[in-house]
C-alpha cells in the first residue's frame, strides 16, 4: 500500500509495481490508511512518502497504533532529518532517502519486497476477539446483521440502514462497500443533517459556475464523486419533499443534471441510505414520498439499539479502553467487574457512540489501570443515562477553570479532524494563527495527526 499526498512519487511506484506484478493500493492520507487498517485491508508492505506535511511522527503514530507489524518503507528528503527520528525508532520501518531516477527507485522498492516476504510478522494483530469489518459485537442480534450485510453486499440492491443515533450505521454501510465488488471504488458519504436544505442539491448533484449567487466555479456533487463505487446518504429522512421528487428520478433513470446545468450525466452507484426515522410512518403522515421509500428500501437491516444487545457492551467496553489507552498514553486496561456490571443495566440513550464517548472521558481522567465507580460515574450510575451532546460530551465539568474547558475542546477538535490545523480552526471559528499560539502555550509535544497530547491531558482534574 502506498500513502504519498503528492501522488508523485506514489504513482512512479505504483507504476514500477504493476511491471513487477505486484498488485497495490493507494492512500492518499493517514486517515485513509487509518480506515484501510480498521477494514482488516493490511498490506504486505507499506510505502510512504516523508513529505513536510507528512512527518515521521505522524506516520509514526498510525503504524504503531495500529499495530501494524509489516515491513515499512518511508521515502524521506534526508536520513538526519529530525522530523524522521520517531521513524526510525520501529524495528520494522526502513528509512531510504528519497530516489533520485526510475532505475534507482526500482532497486529500493526490490529490496523491499524481499524484507517484506521474509519479514516474521505481516499483519495486524488480533484484536481482542474477530470484529467483522471494523464492527464489534457478538450477540445474535449482531450475528444476524452480519449474515444480512454478507449477503446484501455481492449485488447492487439499494439498502436503507434503520436505527437510533449513535447505532453504528455508518460502520454498516461502510461494511457492505468493502465486502462488494465495488470495494477498490470510491466510497461517498453524504449526512443530510449537516447542509442547509438550500445547498442540499448542490451537494447531491453539483453545480455549473453562475447557477446561484456565489457559485463562482464549477462543483461536482456526490452523484459525480461516487460514480462507480458506492454512495451512502445518511439521515434520508430530512430530505425536502422538492429533493426526494429528484432523487426518486436519479434512482429511475440512472441520469441527473448539474444545478444550473441542462446536460444529462449518466451515474454508476450502488446507493445506501440509512435514518433514525421511522419511513413507513412517514409515509402515512405524508412528509416521505412511498414511491421513494419502496425505491430505497429494497433490503433494510434493522440495527438494534445498545440497550438491546447488552451482551456486547463488555467487548465494546475492551475495544474502547485498547483505543483510548494508547491514544492518550494512559495504563487502563480494564473496568471493576461490578461497575462493568452496572454499566450493562444503562439504558445507554446515545448508544454505541455515547459508550464511547463515556469512556474516553473516563480514560482521560483516569489514575490507575482500572475504571471503578467513582471514574465512571462519580459515585452515581444514574448520571451516565442521560444521552450526551455530541460537543459537550466528556468536556466539561463543574469546576473546571475557563482555560482548561478552551484547551480541551481545541484538543478534542483536533482529534476530530485528524489533526487538520486549518479545519480544526474552521470548526473554532478562529484564525490558524491563533489556533498555533494556543498549542505552543499548552506545550511543544502535540500530536499534530491526532490532537491528541503526551503530558497535557490532565491525569485527575
């Protein structure tokens, strides 16, 4: 697999690969690779280009992370840069300065291919149990979403996905692309609840420079983007009436025009949608058209709610400590037996994602190796069962000085984005700028890929 954001040198080794025959795959950013690695998608050996933007400690980070154990090759512009140091501290990873010609580049790459065939250990190593396609769960509820997902995913049948918030639907969705054959296409995600109803067909379909006031270029929309892979529409539900008229004929003719434009495009998608809604009551209040409901709904997968499969929320809670353990440098492994317990008899709201959420708080704060009680819940079980806001949840409590609520939510923003400096500060609605001077105050060890910080967390406030 290669990970170059440049593409350039990422596409002079695919292409010195192929001659080889040696089959790739690409990802052009560590989130990519990161959702590659969720899916189980572990390559034999991993190439990535050390770019300014990309430093070692990044790319450090996600392998380590990750557990990858293949063999690594990192292109860098010098074998003393600093940036590359972290780097060069993992016994599988081979730093190689950046080739200069095709001849020498294809010497390097051979080299590492026969590393890579040698090497012990090639692949992930087990989770805690088998999670099937990055989604956790072993009650017969799951087991059954499973079977449904395995054979829904080999044709081009539209699936709408229906469950509560913070259900795991688009996990579900995401299962269904990387096991069809569609799975090397594009996978195109569009959340109907975060663009305003005036921009929606916009974003479904594109737009041609000067359709609307301020379309000062051309725009592909998620049809275009999402041609010949899979688009997945969540929360289809708040579609406008006008809107679902539209979609209704895309799905019909397989053709749809730019805002703005009169040229019909032909589209090649398997559609996904998914709801929390209730679509047949929709229909029979009249605000969900039946005719797009029986197009859509060809095959539903009903996903349950996490107080109805209990039974998981133990591995849940496993899958979770693992993650947030690392991320935050913190030695907790486990939760008491007894606050496990009480934590299975929760009605769990928010569900998954509040489960989640839940326990990266607790981690963040935690001092030992274990989650009892008073970590999780102050003394008080009754005061997890509220379902958290989204951005408020884990942030603040009471107490807390000013300053210390700002620099969370800035770190909390950053691990969002994946470190994206400029789209965390979009998110503030702050400058770069001033999102830089608030890091280099909170202090220089920041994790730029994550927002995530060794030694800034605090350990008990």
């Amino acid at each position: 697999m290669i990970v170059d954001e440049s593409m350039i040198l990422g596409e002079a080794a695919r292409r010195v690969l192929s001659s080889m025959a040696v089959t790739t795959a690409s990802a052009g950013t560590l989130h990519e690779l990161s959702r590659a690695f969720e899916m189980h998608r572990v390559p034999d050996l991993l190439i990535v280009n050390v770019t300014p933007d990309l430093t070692g400690w990044q790319v450090a980070v996600r392998v380590e992370r990750a557990g990858y154990r293949g063999r690594v090759l990192a292109f860098v512009d010098a074998l003393d840069d600093t940036k590359i140091q972290y780097l060069t501290q993992l016994p599988n990873v081979d730093c190689v300065a950046r080739p200069s010609s095709t001849a020498l580049l294809e010497q390097v790459l051979k080299q590492a291919l026969r590393a890579a065939k040698t090497s012990a250990e090639r692949s992930l190593p087990a989770p805690i149990r088998p999670a099937y396609h990055g989604i956790i769960g072993e009650s017969s509820q799951m087991a059954d979403i499973f079977a449904r997902i395995a054979k829904v995913a080999v044709g081009d049948v539209n699936v709408c996905i229906h469950g509560e918030s913070g259900t795991g639907k688009e996990l579900i969705a995401r299962a269904i692309h990387y096991a069809s054959p569609r799975r090397d296409r594009p996978l195109i995600t569009l959340d109907c609840t975060t663009i305003p109803e005036g921009l929606m067909e916009s974003h479904l379909f594109g737009h041609v420079r000067g359709a609307f006031t301020g379309a000062t270029e051309h725009r592909e929309g998620v049809f275009s983007l999402a041609h010949t892979g899979t688009l997945f529409i969540d929360e289809l539900g708040e579609l406008s009436p006008s809107l679902q008229a539209k979609l209704l004929r895309v799905i019909q003719t397989r053709e749809f025009s730019k805002v703005g434009g009169s040229k019909p495009i032909r589209t090649d998608i398997r559609l996904i949608t998914a709801t929390n809604k209730d679509l047949k009551a929709a229909v029979a209040q009249g605000t969900f058209r039946e005719d797009l409901y029986y197009r859509v709904a060809v095959f539903m997968i009903k996903v349950p709610a996490l107080r109805e499969r209990t039974e998981d929320i133990p591995r849940l809670v496993d899958h979770f400590l693992q993650r947030f353990a690392g991320l935050y440098g913190k030695p907790v492994t486990q939760v008491a037996p007894v606050t496990l317990k009480r934590m299975m008899a929760l009605p769990w709201p928010g569900n998954v994602r509040q489960l989640e959420n839940f326990l990266e708080q607790a981690v963040v704060l935690a001092e030992g190796d274990t989650l009892t009680d008073r970590d999780l819940f102050a003394g008080d079980p009754s005061s997890a069962v509220a379902a958290p806001s989204p951005v408020l949840s884990g942030l603040f409590e009471a107490g807390l000085p000013l300053s210390e609520v700002e620099r969370r939510h800035i770190l909390r923003t950053l691990h969002k984005v994946h470190g994206n400096r400029t789209e965390a500060a979009r998110l503030l609605q702050i400058s770069v700028r001033c999102l830089q001077y608030k890091l280099k105050a909170y202090g220089r060890d920041v994790d730029a890929s994550t927002g995530s910080d060794r030694g800034l967390v605090p350990s008990g406030s």
